[in-house]
C-alpha cells in the first residue's frame, strides 16, 4: 500500500509542532467540543492546512454514518420485568420466590402483561375513540417511542425546524421546561414538527401540525369545538391537543392530561 | 415522595434509554446476557435512584452502572471480532488522508449497509471503540463520557479522533479487499 501526497509535507519546524498540537483537536472541533480559543486556533490552521481539513471531513462523516446507524432494542421480555420494578408485584413476587429469580421474572413479566392487558380494556371501555384510530395521535404516539428509543436528535435547532413548514411553531415558554431537541415528522401524511422539552425531571413532547389537520382528526375536532381542547389518557401517557398560535399542537408526557393542558392553555 | 411517585419518577427517568443500553450491553456480550446485564443494571438503578441529582443526566449516570455490571461479570475484555494490526489501520487512515478529495470516505460510506459501521466498531481497539460508541451512537458529550468511562476529557478527545481514524482505516482495508483479491488472481498468486 503505498502512502502518497500531503503525508510529508512539514518539516520539523514551528508549523509543524503547530500541526501536530492542532490535528489532535479536529476530532473535537468537529464534534463541537472546544471551547472558544481553541476552536479559533484550529479553524486558522484549517484554513492553511489541507491535510487537517481532510481529516476534519472524515471525522464528521463517519461521525454522522455512525449517529445513523440502527440500534438493537429491548426484548419485550425485558421491558415488562423493567417496567415492573420495584412495584407491588414484584414485592410480592420477590417474597414469594426468594430462589428463582428467572421464574419470578417470568410470573413478574406474566402478571404484567395481564395488568397491561387490563388497562388497555378499561383505557378503550372508557374512551369514546381509541387513539389508535385517531390518525394524528396514532403517529405521533408512534414517533414519540421512534425518537424517544433513538434518544432523540441531538440538538435544538429551531430555524432548521421551522424551514419549509407552511405554519408558526409555538415553543413552550414556562418556568421549569427546557426544550432540548427539535426535528421534522410527518404526521397522518402531513408535514409536522417535533420538539422535546425536559420537565420536572421527565420528558415532555410537543407536536405541532397545520391547523386543519388538527381540526380534521375524529373525536379531536368536536373537543376543540366544544371545550376548546382534547385530552386523553392511554397507559399513563396523557396527551392534549389543542389550536394556539395558527397551529395544531399535540402535547405528550406521562403525566395527567390536566397539567398538560395547564401548560399549553 | 411516596413510592408510587417514586416508582413513576425512576420510569420516566430510566426507560426511554433502555433500548440504547441493550444495545451498549451487546458491546460485552450477546441476545441473553447482554439483557441480563441491562435487568441487573436497572436493579441498581433502582436501589441507587435517590442518588441521582440531575435526571437530565440519567443516560451517562446508566452507562456508568452498566459498564460496571459487565466488568463486573465478564471475565475476557470484550467480544472482539478479527482485531487487525493497527499499523495496518493507520498506514490505510493515512492512504484516505493523502487523497485528494475533499470528503474521502462519502463515496464508501454511502455504499455500506446498515450496522456494518457498528459491527466494524468491534475489530478496533476497545477503548477507542467505546469512546467513540458512546459519543456517535448514544450521543453523550465528552465530559459524560470521561465521567462513564473515569478517564480525563483529554484522552476522551484522542480516544474518539484515533478511534474514528482507525475505522476509517478498516473500512478502506475492507473496501479494498475484493479488488485486491481480483488482482492476486490476475498475477497467478
């Protein structure tokens, strides 16, 4: 293999101690990680130095390649006997099987499932409509565990955000919610806008759609109608919708839907 | 705050990473195991919540609780697959510098396929592949991952540049390695 080019191109002078210093700081300059005066100092010598800037390309692509690269998930399996933890059932299951951690695992995933199962009976007994059949709700629920299981995108950018969408992105304004990442969706078919804020130490998420799809949606139209917002409850996730600022929002967080709506109203 | 609250704070805090750390846990082992480790991780979790100050931080806070479940368990340093000689790596990472074009790995990275990068990520270093995971794959900052990994920020910087240096190296090595193959037959070697 042979090695060609810009390999030897510094001598052992100044410059090339500088080169030496500074190559070692591309990777964090491209990550965004130095502070003001070295970021300063390697975008001078990026300007000078061909080489450095080659490898400042390199390290952002496969930086980015890597960010997109698919991750393995939770079995079911696990998230039940996680999403468990430390609740009555497991006490007591704990106390029943003090030898066989594997077998209460497996009761402890059972008594779950069951209890899942029941909620969702009684959650779709009691709800005029499903979420799942409301198109706007159903995606973005299903976005919300798509980014959430992503860690969600990892910066706010909310002029990138708001290019291209035909409508105003209200961003919560409130003491105590601190938006943290932002990014494009689309919703029931249509373009929309994904924010995350932290909140009183969960995760709160806001869609924001255009205002006749919000409209549009069965079962949230007549509730904006009649009370001026929609709100529902589904496994301990509340979520809300409502019209503000030219623009449907959707709010989802596992809280009650009334602090939700205190929030956005 | 009742245990109730309790319960639904560590939730909302904790499982919107599990997924991610299953996928670190399979770092060290595999399917079954590596679940294990991510169960065992949320137990002490779960014992240790009251510990943790900043719940924006939870995320690096169980990195640290995993990697010492897994140091804890496992006997080998990691599943390494077809560790290559890094002088090997480097003269290849050199080879992409020298090159003239401006993004010299856009054409090769566009060709791969999805979780070729994540698997390639096992045949460098394990301290380089694990600062480098944890930055590009789970996006923590460098100053989370000198804190999960108890190493200084500096080294943090030199581990994620060399890490991503060398894999760069790997995957031209990997590119090349048909057409070198062809060649070798069209000398009769």
């Amino acid at each position: 293999m042979g090695i060609r080019g810009r390999q030897q191109v510094h001598p052992v002078t100044e410059a090339a101690f500088q080169h030496a210093r500074l190559q070692e700081l591309v990777a964090p300059f491209a990550d965004g990680e130095l502070p003001r005066e070295q970021k300063r100092a390697v975008e001078e010598h990026l300007r000078g130095c061909e080489r450095c800037r080659c490898e400042l390309a390199l390290q952002r692509d496969l930086s980015r390649a890597l960010a997109r690269e698919p991750i393995p998930g939770a079995s079911a399996g696990l998230r039940r006997r996680i999403e468990a933890m430390g609740g009555p059932t497991e006490d007591r299951i704990e106390r029943a099987f003090p030898w066989n951690r594997r077998w209460a695992s497996l009761a402890l995933a059972a008594m779950a499932l069951l209890a899942v199962a029941g909620t969702v009976l009684r959650v779709r007994h009691q709800a005029s409509r499903p979420m799942a059949q409301i198109p706007v709700l159903r995606d973005a629920l299903a976005d919300c565990r798509r980014a959430m299981a992503r860690n969600f995108p990892r910066k706010a950018d909310l002029p990138a955000l708001a290019e291209g969408l035909p409508f105003p992105i209200p961003v919560l304004d409130r003491p105590g919610v601190e938006l943290f990442s932002t990014w494009k969706t689309t919703l029931a078919g249509s373009p929309g806008a994904g924010l995350a804020y932290r909140w009183r130490g969960i995760i709160l998420v806001q869609y924001t759609v255009p205002i006749d799809l919000i409209r549009q949606q069965p079962g949230v139209g007549e509730a904006l109608s009649r009370a001026g917002f929609y709100a529902a409850s589904e496994l301990g996730q509340g979520v809300v919708a409502v019209v503000a600022k030219g623009s449907g929002t959707v709010l989802i967080a596992s809280a009650p839907p009334e602090e939700l709506r205190r929030l956005i109203l | 705050m009742n245990a109730e609250a309790r319960r639904a704070c560590f939730q909302s805090t904790t499982l919107p990473y599990l997924d991610r750390l299953v996928a670190l846990a399979s770092r060290w082992s595999d399917g079954d195991q590596a679940e294990d480790y991510v169960q065992e991780t949320y137990a002490r979790a779960w014992t240790a919540f009251h510990q943790l100050r900043d719940t924006g931080a939870a995320f690096p806070w169980l990195c640290k609780i995993l990697r010492t479940v897994a140091n804890e368990r496992r006997r080998t340093v990691a599943r390494r697959r077809d560790l290559l000689f890094i002088t090997e790596l480097e003269a290849a990472h050199e080879e992409i510098i020298a090159s003239d074009a401006p993004s010299p790995l856009e054409n090769l990275l566009a060709r791969l396929e999805a979780g070729t990068l994540r698997e390639a990520l096992r045949s460098i270093p394990e301290d380089l592949a694990e600062a480098v995971e944890l930055h590009d794959l789970h996006g923590l900052k460098y100053r989370e991952i000198a804190q999960v990994t108890s190493v200084p920020i500096g080294t943090v910087m030199s581990r994620i540049s060399r890490g991503r240096q060398l894999l760069a190296g790997l995957l031209r090595l990997r590119d090349e390695e048909p057409a070198r193959r062809v060649a070798m037959q069209g000398n009769g070697e």
